[in-house]
C-alpha cells in the first residue's frame, strides 16, 4: 500500500509514536513563523525557557498584523522583536516587507519540509508542497527551541481535481466550494491533499489560496504534491535548488475522496457571518456593495493583483463605494509598481494600503454602519471589520474588481470569456531580501518598551475546584470572540491589559464578574456549544482567561487550536458526555470539581457538581496533555523537563 503526500512528509520526520490515524506523534519541525500579534509572547516564552538559540533549520518572525502606529506599543513591540530575534538567531522580516504566509511562501517555503506558526493561515505552505501547520505561540517556542511538535496523526482526505477552471473563475471559488461541502465543522484532526489533473493547471499562489482557507474547514492542514510547476515557481524565486518532487505514490490511500470537476465551479461568495456559509455569485448579483477590499494572505499574490489591475484599468471605482488594495508582500508591491498595474489600480481611485494584514485583522478600512464589504480574504466572522453591524461577504479577486466598478455585486460569469486578462507567470520575481534581517552573532541589549510584561505564571493543578459559570455562550464561538483583535491588539504584550477585554463583545462585563470573582478565591467556568474556539490561532484567547481565573471551559465540542492552546495554559477543556446538559446549565450556578489530579493523572473524565447536580465530562486528551495539565501549562511541563 503506498503512501500519499502527507505521510510522506510525516514518516520523514518522524520523531515519536506511530503514524496511523488518530494515534499522537510527534514530528521534528524544520522551520517556524511567527508574526507580531503572537510573536512577542512566543518570545517571551522562548526567553523563558533559557535555550540560547533556535534549533530549527529557519525561524523567521514577521511584523504584518499590528502595523498601525498610532501610539507607542506597536513600535515597541517591533523593536522587541528585532533585537530580541538578533540574539536568539532568528530572521526579522520588517514592517513593510509583506505579510507572513506570502513572504514565506516566497522566500522560505521548501516542498518537503516541516513548517509550524503561530497563526492558522499557516497551512498557506501547503500550497509549494510542505506540511505547515498553525499552533499556539507556546507550541511554537517548544519547536524552536528543538522539541517536537505534537498532533494527532491524520485522517488524509483527497480532493482530487479534474478538469480545468473557466475564464474568470479562480481557486478562491474552488476554496469557497470546498467550504460548502465540508463546512466549517467536524473536520478536526483531518487533513486534506490536492492531486489529479487538475492540480497541472493551477500555479502556486493559487494553490496557496486554496490550503490557506483551507483554515476555515477546520482541518490540520492542506498540502499540494511539489511538481513542474512548484518548480517553476521556485526558480522563478531564485530558490530552484530546494525543490524537490514530492507526488503520492500510485496506490497510495486515503480516508476519503471527493471529486470536483474544475470546469463546473462558479464564482461563489461566503455571506455572512461565516466562511461556510456559501452561496453562489450569481443568486446575490446586483447586491448593493459599499466597500471591497482586495489583499490578505488568502488572495494578495502577483497574479492576484494583475487580474484586478487589469479589470480596473481605464475605468473608475464607483463613486458611491470605497476600493481599498493591500498588496500581499514587498515583492508584490514592487512588481506591480514596475509593470505599470499599480498606475492603472491608482487611476482608477483605488486607495492603496500597506502590504500588511490591515483590513483582514480590522485595523483599518472599518466598513459604514450596516455597511455591505466585499472581500477577498478569508474570514467574515461579525465583528472583524471593526464595524459590528457590517456585512462582510468574501469573494475572488475577480469577482471584487468588477463589482468595485459597478457598485453592486458581479456575476464574473456575465463577462466575456475572450475578455479575461492573458495571465503569464512571472519566469523570474524581483528578488530583494534586505528587508529581512538576519541573526547577529553579537549579542546586544534588547528593547523592552513599558507595553511588553512578563509571560503569565500558570499554577500546577488544584485537586479541587470551586467557583461560577460566569457565561454560557452558544455555537462557533471564534477565538475574535474571546479575545477581540482590532484596535485592541495593540495589548497583545500586556496580559493584564487585554484581560480586560475577553469576551468583550459577548458580555462586556464578564472580565469585571471573573475578576470580582478571582478577588473572592473563586474560579470562572464558560460554557460553549459546537466548535468552541474556531478561527485565529491566538493563545490570548486561553492566557486572558487563564488571568481571569478560568481553569475549566465546558462545550459540544473544541476547535483543534484553541483546545491545545488551553491546555497549554493549566485549563480543562471538558467535553459534554451528554448533549442535552447543555441546555440545563445556566450561567451564574456554582460549581465545584473534585479529584480533579487523579482523574486527570488516571487517563479517566471529569465529574462536577453544578447547581447541586452532577455532570459527567469527557477530556478528549493525550496522556502528555495530562501531564501538562497536571503541571499547571506546557511552559512548567517544559521547564521542568529541562531541568
Ligand atoms: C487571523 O487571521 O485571525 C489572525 C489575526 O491572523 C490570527 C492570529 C492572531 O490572532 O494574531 C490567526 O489566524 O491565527
Ligand atoms: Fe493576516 Fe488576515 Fe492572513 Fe490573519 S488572515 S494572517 S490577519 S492577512
């Protein structure tokens, strides 16, 4: 029986366990990311730890989400960075120079190779053929500093691609697809492999949209075969050298396979507020759109932009909408700025911003109250934009650059075919890494401005636990719910700050009752529903918490991330053995849990007593994560094994 791409991948780098479905292995990780919302507490975290230097074969930190400089904690947070990776051997891709996932698709990504970072768009590198996985910050550290990377060994599904795409309909619409059939939910500990035909007729950066969103499905990654084409690019980067042919062998296995015929995918929209919730293009057009905005690591490359050049080129925006661009990295930039599309996206009264995360992550270009937002990145969650009553609704390039001129929502389909831009990959890319600054071997003082505080201290576990369910919340909980992004993100290096503001648009005074609580010698317990914790990688949205007091969080069921991120910070996710409890816990009973260190050392569930009845929990996790829960977070775990 053959292998396919992903255990390939997985067998080569194999450091414990056995590589069957379901099983824990851990896996040595070659490179790492991070970016500055998460970087700085993984540093943190990593200056914790007292290793002297990171052992992977490349780590790179890049400043793409908190570029807004409206006050000092950003700028600090950036000098932080830079002359703290100066001294533990770290590259430092500057503010400016791009946003994570398409800079390290560009400069970094390597068909074969292991990639961990501390954002979830990180499976983007599937896209050049790598297995890049997001984790938490902490996760993050651990590998840096050698450790291996823990996960449950996949469920491999084939999406196998036939055909080819019609003129004007690209790999964003293939994504959006995928999305209506597999959702957003039940796809955890799953990952999905591209093969077929149809693979021969997309490049790179479309591949990359495709394993980016693929976040969205909730799956562990998604990855691509390395073939002629990665090849190409990789020349095309100047990097031909690390490529490597990566295919799955011809018998290879998988747990399932789903076939889509190139040729019959439509242009297709996520409405909102979720990526899953598609639709076609065609049965909204002619929706009134106040805004596009085109960029973000899902759907910002070369030919990204060239498309839209080309479509805004000797016409005009819509007076009444607004059309914001950020290009996805320096190079990018540059490119379109030399062949002449940025002149023609300029007269056309594009606004054009700064190759960073910008509007995605809401720091910026918040829509009008109630507003329609056309956008070409990849999460829609309520909220995001920075304008609680906007509608965000995603789309292709394609589809955004043509409603921009009409001021309502295009069908692409309605073009002419003959009328599509000739698209040509680039044979070569401008190459210009200078805004990367690699490791010192001097060591210098590092900058810490007043925002950035120590990494929180997590307690070992207490065999008994008493306290409120302060909240009890519904489905798909995102972690921007928990841990608003936005203007608030400037408080990324200041736990005691953000704390303030968990669950802030959900219940404004739940930091204040957690705290009051906290004062009392009480614990805070939050009840969710389904996929508690989807979305962003961002450890805050168990650090805050932790702070706060909450050591137990009870749901339907967890996101992949986000429950290995609580269990990183000495939290209990707890399952519901019985769906229907649901709906009989209230928020504001007391709770108390006892034996909690023997249950969770003997492997076993956990019993608590709420509002005077028992409810029985599941703790869906490995016999290492018990033991990380026992000591109270992963960084106790790790620096005591060190020792
Ligand atoms: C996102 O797209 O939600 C973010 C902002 O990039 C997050 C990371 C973060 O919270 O900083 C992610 O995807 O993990
Ligand atoms: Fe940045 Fe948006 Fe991509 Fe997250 S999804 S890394 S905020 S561009």
């Amino acid at each position: 029986m053959g292998d396919n791409v992903v255990y390939k991948i997985l067998k080569e780098h194999l450091l414990e366990g056995e590589p069957a479905p379901g099983a824990e292995i851990g896996i040595r990780i070659d490179q790492t990311l991070t970016q500055d919302a998460t970087g700085t507490m993984a540093y943190l975290q990593f200056e914790a730890m007292g290793i002297p230097r990171v052992k992977t074969e490349i780590s790179v930190s890049y400043v793409d989400h908190n570029t807004l400089q409206t006050g000092f904690e950003n700028s600090d947070d950036h000098r932080y960075l830079q002359t703290m990776n100066s001294n533990y051997g770290i590259h430092y891709s500057r503010a400016g120079n791009g946003i994570c996932h398409q800079v390290h698709l560009e400069r970094f990504g390597r068909p074969g190779a292991t990639l961990l970072g501390s954002d979830s768009h990180t499976p983007t590198g599937g896209g050049i053929g790598m297995i890049a996985i997001g984790a938490g910050g902490l996760d993050v550290a651990v590998a840096m500093g050698g450790g291996p990377f823990y996960l449950t060994s996949p469920r491999v599904v084939n999406v196998r691609l036939n055909g080819r795409l019609r003129p004007w309909v690209s790999a964003k619409d293939i994504i959006l697809h995928v999305l209506s059939i597999l959702s957003t939910r039940g796809n955890v500990d799953a990952v999905i492999e591209y093969t077929g035909p149809g693979v021969g007729t997309l490049s790179v950066p479309e591949r990359a949209t495709i394993t980016n969103m693929g976040a969205e499905l909730g799956v562990t990654t998604s990855v691509f075969p390395s073939d002629g084409l990665t090849r190409a690019f990789l020349k095309a980067q100047g990097r031909e050298a690390v490529w490597r042919e990566l295919l799955p062998d011809p018998d290879a296995v998988y747990d399932r396979i789903i076939e889509i015929d190139l040729g019959g995918v439509v242009p297709m929209v996520a409405c909102p507020h979720s990526p899953d919730n598609v639709e076609r293009v065609s049965s909204l057009k002619g929706m009134k759109v106040d805004q596009v905005a085109i960029g973000s690591c899902t759907n910002s490359s070369y030919r990204d932009l060239s498309v839209v050049g080309a479509v805004l080129k000797g016409r005009k925006v819509h007076p009444d909408l607004s059309l914001a661009i950020a290009p996805g990295s320096r190079q990018v930039f540059e490119m379109i700025a030399r062949d002449g599309v940025l002149a023609d996206m300029i007269a056309a009264g594009a606004r054009i911003m700064e190759s960073a995360c910008g509007f995605c992550i809401g720091a910026g270009q918040a829509p009008k109250t109630g507003g329609v937002s056309l956008r070409t990145n990849n999460r829609n969650f309520e909220g995001r934009s920075g304008t609680a009553s906007a509608q965000v609704y995603l789309v292709s390039p394609e589809t955004a650059a043509l409603s921009a001129l009409v001021g309502e929502l295009v069908d692409p389909l309605d073009m002419r075919p003959e009328d599509f831009p000739a698209l040509v990959q680039p044979d070569s890319f401008i190459i210009d890494d200078s805004m990367i600054i690699p490791p010192s071997d001097v060591e210098k003082p590092i900058f810490r401005g007043p925002n950035i505080g120590e990494p929180p201290y997590t307690e070992p576990l207490s065999d008994s636990l008493r306290g409120i369910v302060q909240l009890k919340v519904g489905d798909k909980i995102t972690t921007d719910h928990i841990m608003p992004a936005g203007a608030r993100l400037i408080y990324r290096s200041n736990i005691p700050k953000y704390s303030e503001y968990v669950f802030e648009g959900v219940d404004p005074s739940f930091s204040s009752r957690a705290m009051e609580a906290k004062a009392q010698g009480l614990y805070t317990a939050v009840l969710g529903g389904h996929s508690y914790g989807q979305g962003s990688s961002r450890e805050h949205a168990a650090i805050c918490p932790m702070y706060l007091g909450v050591r137990i969080v009870m749901a339907r069921s967890f996101e992949r991330i986000h429950a290995a991120n609580l269990v990183n910070f000495g939290i209990l996710p707890l399952v519901l053995s019985n769906g229907a409890d649901y709906d009989e816990i209230r928020q504001g009973q007391e709770f108390e849990a006892a034996d909690l260190r023997s249950r969770v050392a003997g492997g076993e569930g956990i019993r608590v007593r709420i509002g005077g009845r028992d409810y029985d929990f599941e703790l869906p996790v490995t016999p290492r994560q018990r033991k990380i829960l026992l000591e109270g977070g992963l960084l106790n775990y790790t620096r005591s094994r060190m020792r």
